[in-house]
C-alpha cells in the first residue's frame, strides 16, 4: 500500500469482505439460535420476563403515539375529502391507514429505538464484561440465554402492542370526528366498516411479527458482537437502531409488494 | 486425568500471541503462571475452557480434544471446570446469591433448597456471609472478586482455572483466598491453573510455577526450582527489577 490512501479497489475488496464476513457471522447466530430452541429449559424461564419489557413496558409509547396519529389522520382526511366527496369516508382512511400502515411501522419505528437499542446495549454490555463468556463455562449456550427467548418475546409481543396501538388510533381518530369534525358516530363508523375487510388485520399481524423479528435479532446480533468497552456498546446500540429502522421500511415496501 | 496444551499457536491479528506453546498440568496439582502483563495468560486460561480456540496444535482437557467437541459435549467438560473470571464477570442482573446459584442450576438432580444451601456455603468459604441479596454493582471490587470464586467452585468442579483470583484484596483476605486454594487440591483433589502476579501467594499455593514469555513456557519447575532459578528474565520477574531483564535481551 502506497501512502496512507486506500485504492478504490482495495477499498471496495475490504467492504466486501467485511459484508461477507457479517452474513457469515449472522448465519452462524441463525442456526445456532435455531439450534438452541431445543434447550426449552433455559430459555423458557426467561421469556416471560423478556415479554414484558419488551411487550408491557412498550405500551406508552405505542399509545401514545397511536393517539396522535389517529387525531391527525381524521383532520388530514378531512381535509383532503373536499366538495362532493361523502364525509364518511374519514372514517374509512382513518382505519385502512391505520390498520394496514401506520399502526405497524410507525410503532415498529417506535420499538426499533425502544427495543433494538436496549438490547443490543444489553447483550453488548454482557459481552464486553466477559458475562456472555461466563455463561459459558457455567455450561449455558448464550444463545439459548439471552438470544432466543428475547426474539421470540419480540414475534409475539409486537403484533399485541402494534394490534393495540392500531386500534387506539382508530378511536382517537373517531373521537376526533365527533368532537372537530361535526360528524357523527353512525357516519364515522359506516366508513370504517366501508373498506374494512379481515385480511387487512392479518396483513398487520404478519408485518408486526417480521419487524419483531428484525428487531430483536439485529439487536442481539449487534450486542453479541460488540467490542471494546462502553464506546462498543453504544456503537452497537446505534447500528442496532439505524439497521433495523432501514430493514423495517424495506420490509414494509416487500409486504406490501407480496401481499397486496 | 489432566491438562495438555500441545504446540497451540493464536494470534489476533497481527497480534501473535501464543506462539508454540506447550504446557502440561498433571492430575491433581496446583500449578501457577506467571508472566508479563500482555504475555497471554488469560488467553490461555480461554483455551483450557474453549472460550478461544487454538490457530493451530492441540488443547486436550480430560483427554477431550476441547476444539474438535460440539456444544453439547463442550457443556458437559465444562461442567467440571470452574473458572475464576479475572474481573468476576459477574452477571450484574442478579444478585450474589443467583450469581452464585448458576452453575448449580446447570446440575442435573439439585433441589432448590440444597442449591440455597450451597451457595451460602459457597459464600461462607470466600467470607462473604450476609451478602446474598446485595447486586454485584453494591459490592466492593475485593467482594466481587471474591463472589466471582464462590460462583466457580459452587459446582465442585474437577478443574480449577483462577485468573489472578487474589490481585486486589487486602493482605488477610489474599491469606483466605490462598488457603482456599489449597484446600480445594486437598480435600477435593481439584487440578489447579492459577494466574497470579503475586509471586509470595505462588510459592505458597503452588506445587511447580511455570512462566510465559514471547508465547511460550520460558521456565518451568517446583516451587524450589523457580526459587533457585538463575535465569535473568525469571529472576528480573520474580525480585521486580527491569534492569535484569533488560540485560537478558
Ligand atoms: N479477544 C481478544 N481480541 C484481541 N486481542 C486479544 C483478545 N484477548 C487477548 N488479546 C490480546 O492478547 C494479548 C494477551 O492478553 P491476555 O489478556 O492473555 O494477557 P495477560 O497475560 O492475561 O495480561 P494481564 O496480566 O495484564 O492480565 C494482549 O496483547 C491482548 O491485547
Ligand atoms: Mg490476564
């Protein structure tokens, strides 16, 4: 090498590999954690716990932000549904929105600061104190400690808290109707069912369960493999975070693009 | 049944840092590494319980081959190794009596009660009675340390691995500690590899004293044999003058 300056082949020859090499490492993760359900009696302990800071203490945030969309949606459809176009049909933007797009992301945005960055903090903090190596001459496979019951709290919990939120947005957004909009319930209520149909709330819980997915196993990935002391930790708290907030709009473009 | 490091090369990076090493712990002895802060002697500690794994050579505990077992078989050595973290590593989640417990969770047939019972015991040995509910962060660094070493030997295991098991206490507690050791080999017949900078508690626990240097054993012997030793690095270790070294390179 010649200087200090990388060539732009070396360079793009080092990215590569690095790319590479953190699938390789996130596929090893996989299967090891696949492997590691098998150990029910270690992780099955601890996934009660994990369901509730995960789930539970995510609901605030969730409703509250629910709350505000829902306000806005109903004066924004409102807005929009001008001169011939029927009232009603506020109630029914309110919910198809609701439901099907802004329910899931912007709550899985939510959760992705909220959870992602908890635990990759963590299990990265576990691993530059050398716990994680502890657990192991204590004859537990981490993975089956700290990996898989925080996944599996997030597939089940994230559609509970985004199913939730969903719905308090849509009664925030007919509270709002009635009290701003002069519409009445019957009205608000007859649009709402309008457009509705069952699939839109599978459509939901499918998207919820992949961003739980994400989530916590780009947060356990990023904590597992932090290194150095506190400064490693908050880099894996922030690539968790900025990761899974990409790969949750990239999968909500690919739902979208199967399903609907 | 023993401890057999054979030709064992590992390197981080450019950082070549075990290079050829061979050492043998025999059944039932007590043996002490000492060396240069950055030698490699928690790297190697990291080796007998396959938290690393060798570049190349062989590392074979309880005439297991440790690089070649799965998860499975990696556990149940592990079940009979016990090793003293040197920071603790702690699980800062829980308090000293789970910390403890841990091991003991792993046991096949042991009620809660008798684990209870076993971790007090555990924490009477190390003179930490009382402290069951106390969080590691409320601990001082000697008690940590210390609730580190009831967490090891709460399982009884077969092998013991101490990384500097007594840096930081007070003298009357690195007298504890030191006896602790040795009752471990006594009563229990446990194999023992203990990291230490304080060469008076090695001659006292010790039955043979090996020293690491450039990645590998540079000198190794009985208590008497490393007292007697003449060689320059050794002696420049031992008596802490950097002048002798520096006049053996
Ligand atoms: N996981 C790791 N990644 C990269 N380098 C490492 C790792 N573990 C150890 N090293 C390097 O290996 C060398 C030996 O480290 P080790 O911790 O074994 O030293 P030591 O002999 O125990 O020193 P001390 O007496 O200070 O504890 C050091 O240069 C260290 O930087
Ligand atoms: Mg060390």
């Amino acid at each position: 090498m010649n200087g200090f300056v990388l060539t732009p082949v070396e360079y793009v020859g080092r990215w590569s590999i690095n790319r590479v090499r953190s699938l390789g490492k996130a596929g090893y993760l996989t299967t090891g954690a696949l492997r590691a359900l098998r150990n029910v009696e270690i992780w099955g302990p601890r996934l009660l716990t994990q369901m509730v800071s995960v789930g539970v203490a995510s609901v605030p945030i969730a409703v509250f932000i629910a709350v505000f969309t829902g306000i806005v949606l109903a004066l924004q459809a409102s807005y929009t549904l001008t001169g011939a176009v029927p009232m009603y049909l506020v109630g029914s933007m309110v919910g198809k929105s609701m439901i099907t797009e802004l329910g899931p992301v912007l709550t899985g945005l939510a959760l992705a600061g909220r959870v992602g960055a908890s635990t990759a903090a963590e299990v990265g903090t576990m691993r530059v104190t050398e716990q994680i190596d502890a657990l192991e001459t204590l004859a537990y496979d981490p993975l089956a400690y700290l990996v898989v019951p925080r996944v599996l709290a997030g597939v089940l919990m994230f559609p509970v808290v985004i199913v939730l939120a969903s719905a308090v947005g849509v009664l925030t957004g007919w509270a709002a109707s009635l009290t701003l909009l002069d519409m009445s319930s019957a009205e608000f209520v007859r649009g709402l069912r309008l457009f509705f149909v069952p699939f839109d709330v599978q459509f939901a819980v499918i998207k919820s369960l992949s961003f739980g997915l994400i989530v916590t196993s780009v947060g356990c990935f990023y904590g597992f493999h932090a290194k150095g002391g506190a400064g490693g930790v908050g880099v894996a708290a922030t690539r968790a975070v900025v990761v899974s907030s990409v790969l949750i709009l990239v999968l909500d473009a690919f739902w979208a693009v199967v399903l609907l | 049944m023993s401890i057999l490091l054979k030709d064992v090369h590992r390197a981080f990076g450019q950082n070549h840092v075990l290079r050829g090493l061979d050492l043998e712990v025999l059944d039932g002895e007590t043996l002490s590494i000492i060396g240069f802060s950055g030698a490699g002697k928690s790297v190697i500690l990291k080796h007998m319980v396959g938290l690393l794994r060798p570049d190349s050579g062989d590392v074979i505990v309880d005439g297991r081959n440790v690089s070649e077992l799965d998860v499975g078989e990696l556990n149940e050595l592990r079940r009979d190794i016990g090793y003293v973290f040197q920071f603790a590593a702690l699980f800062d989640s829980m308090n000293i009596a789970e910390n403890v417990a841990m091991g003991l969770r792993r046991m096949p047939d042991m009620y809660d009660d008798e684990i209870m019972a076993r971790v007090s015991e555990c924490l009477a040995l190390v003179d930490l009675e009382g402290t069951e509910d106390r969080y590691p962060s409320e601990l001082s660094g000697g008690m940590v340390k210390r609730a580190g070493l009831a967490r090891a030997i709460a399982t009884k295991p077969k092998y013991l691995l101490y990384d500097e098991p007594t840096t930081g206490l007070d003298p009357v507690t690195v007298t504890v500690i030191d006896r602790l050791i040795v009752r471990m080999k006594e009563e229990l017949g446990v194999t023992g590899v203990v990291i230490t900078h304080d060469i008076a508690s090695a001659y006292r626990i010790s039955d043979r004293i090996v020293m690491l240097h450039e990645g590998r054993i540079r000198t190794s012997g009985t208590v008497d044999v490393i007292k007697e030793s003449r060689d320059p690095l050794l002696r420049s270790f031992l008596e802490g003058r950097p002048e002798l070294a520096e006049r053996a390179s």
